[in-house]
C-alpha cells in the first residue's frame, strides 16, 4: 500500500486558488524526490476561508475542517498589507499558529502541521 500525503490550503482570493494548487503540489513533490520512501502526493484540497471572526479564528475553524477531511498539512496564504510580509507573520500568522498548535479541545481534532 503506498504512503500518502494529503494537503489542503486556505488563500484569500479566487485567483490565489488557482494560482496555488499547482506551486504547492509542485513543492512537495520536489522535496519528497530525495526521500528514500515512495509517497504519493495528491492534489491539493481547496478550504475556503471562514469570513466568521477574525484571522485567528478562521483559520482555527479551517484547521478542524482540514482535519476532518484527513488532511496532514495545512498550507496558509495570506497577503502581506506592506512591501515586506514581517507584519503580517507578527500580526497574523504567528499568532493564528501558536493558538492551532496550542489547541486543545477534545474530541474535536484540528490539523496541527501548518506551512506559511
């Protein structure tokens, strides 16, 4: 039985979803070709962004979706407001991870493994 990868992502747009599905496809696939183990990666599942709450809270809610449909890596776009992205990884995505990783609220899982 072959090993598997499935990834999901979350972006902000329509043409970010377009855009995405095949870089982060293409990504993997490219790091998994020095692995000695055979993993099939699939294509990418599409979760839309909860427009309830703020960043946090969205992608808090996209992570249990992403755990709920088996999903192993959640990956997460998000545009930078300024012509460097250190803003939005203090004001948005740092935060929204360390409360996903800190996340604890059984039985409901929630996909842990996150790539900016």
């Amino acid at each position: 039985m072959p090993n598997i990868l499935l990834l999901g992502y979350t972006a902000e747009g329509s043409t970010d979803k377009r855009f995405f599905e095949s870089i982060i496809e293409r990504t993997f696939n490219h790091i998994l070709i020095d692995s000695n183990i055979e993993i099939d990666v699939y294509r990418p599942m599409f979760l839309s962004k909860k427009s309830t709450g703020g960043f946090n809270e969205s992608l808090t809610t996209t992570a249990i979706e992403a755990a709920n449909n088996g999903i192993m890596i959640l990956c997460v776009h998000c545009d930078a407001d300024a012509a460097a992205d250190k803003e939005t990884f203090i004001n948005k995505i740092n935060p929204a991870f360390s409360t996903i990783k800190n996340y604890s609220n059984p039985p409901t899982s929630i996909c842990k493994n996150l790539c900016a």
